[in-house]
C-alpha cells in the first residue's frame, strides 16, 4: 500500500482522532467501525473488507497503516496541539483542512489538486514556514507601532513589549536543574509516596 498524500492523510489524522476520543469514552463498537473507515480511506477498498476480517488483524493493519502514514519529522508546529484550535463559531466539520489549503494556496498560488498530492512532510514543513513568516511579518509590524512600547515612569524611557507567539513557536522548557539534598536535610523513617496510592 503507498504512503498517503496530504488531503488523505489530513483525512486518516481526523479519523485517528475519533478513534481515540470513541475508545476514551468506552465506545468499543464505534472504536471497531472508526478502524474500518481508516483502513478504508487509507486503502481505497470496501469498508465490508475490513469488517468480515478478524479483529486481530484489522488491528494489525490499522497499527501498520498507521505508522507508515506517521510523519517522519517532528514538527514544532504540532507541538502544542492542546492549545491551538479553539472552537469558533464558524467552524464545520472538515474546516481544518481547508484552512490549511487556503494558506497554502494563498502563497503559492497552487489548486485544491496540488495541495492534496504534496507529500506529507513537504505540506506541513510548507503551511509552517508560511505560519513563520506570517508571524515574524506581524512581529515586525508590531515593533514599529508605538504600541509596542510601555513608558516606565520611575526610569523615564519606554519598554519594548514583544508581540506574543504561539505555542508551537516557543523554545521548549529546559530539563528541570538536580539539586542535591544535604543527608541532613532528608526526611527520617520510613517515606511513603502517596501518589503512587490509588483510590
């Protein structure tokens, strides 16, 4: 089976999706049929194919199909996936694949057509340098408004407020610093982990 394009794999991601908001809510049947229509969507064949084959090896082929449609590289653009995407009212199922085509399409001038039949590295490495230029665009608009500035009274001279960047955009938080703890300092007896008691 060839590794997917990116309109299908758009696709094959908003499936995985309902997969696994129908399995954290126990929804096995749902869960079982999601799987089919990715394998279907993936393979061009009949969902029926799918579901008359044992559940071990549908699960085989999802797992299979899956990883081979992953993305190779790690993209900082779907690092902080929880805090991007608030519902609008606007939105409609499918929306988000158009949104990426309207960007797309809208800096390189290609069609609907082109943008579904780009591999799946080079759509998403090209929707995030035009998110990074967009964004460094504004970032400089930003520094020549005189918003951008905040006066300090007790120093008499402005303060540059940078424009705020998306989560993706951030540097990731450092490795927390070891400390060690003088022997002393160490709690005496026997130490019991509550965390790790469940309820």
């Amino acid at each position: 089976m060839p590794r997917a394009r990116l309109r299908t794999w758009f696709e094959l991601e908003r499936i995985r999706r309902k997969i696994k908001e129908a399995s954290e809510r126990g929804e096995a049947a749902t869960v079982s049929d999601l799987l089919c229509v990715y394998l279907s969507t993936a393979s061009g064949e009949s969902e029926d194919v799918f579901a008359s084959a044992p559940w071990y090896e549908t699960a085989i082929a999802f797992g299979l199909v899956s990883a081979l449609n992953m993305s190779t590289v790690n993209f900082p653009l779907f690092r902080n996936v929880a805090s991007i995407g608030k519902e609008v009212p606007w939105n409609y199922e499918g929306r988000d694949w158009y949104e990426w085509v309207h960007v797309l399409a809208l800096a390189y001038g290609w069609t609907l057509d082109v943008i579904s039949e780009l591999e799946i590295e080079d759509g998403i490495a090209l929707l995030q340098e035009v998110l990074t230029d967009e964004q460094l665009d504004r970032e400089w608009m930003w520094s020549m408004s005189e918003n951008a500035y905040e006066y300090i009274p007790s120093s008499k001279k402005n303060k540059f407020r940078p424009l705020p960047r998306p989560a993706w955009m951030l540097p990731l938080p450092s490795a927390p610093m070891s400390v060690k703890i003088r022997k002393d300092m160490l709690p005496v007896g026997k130490v019991i982990d509550l965390a790790n008691i469940v309820h």
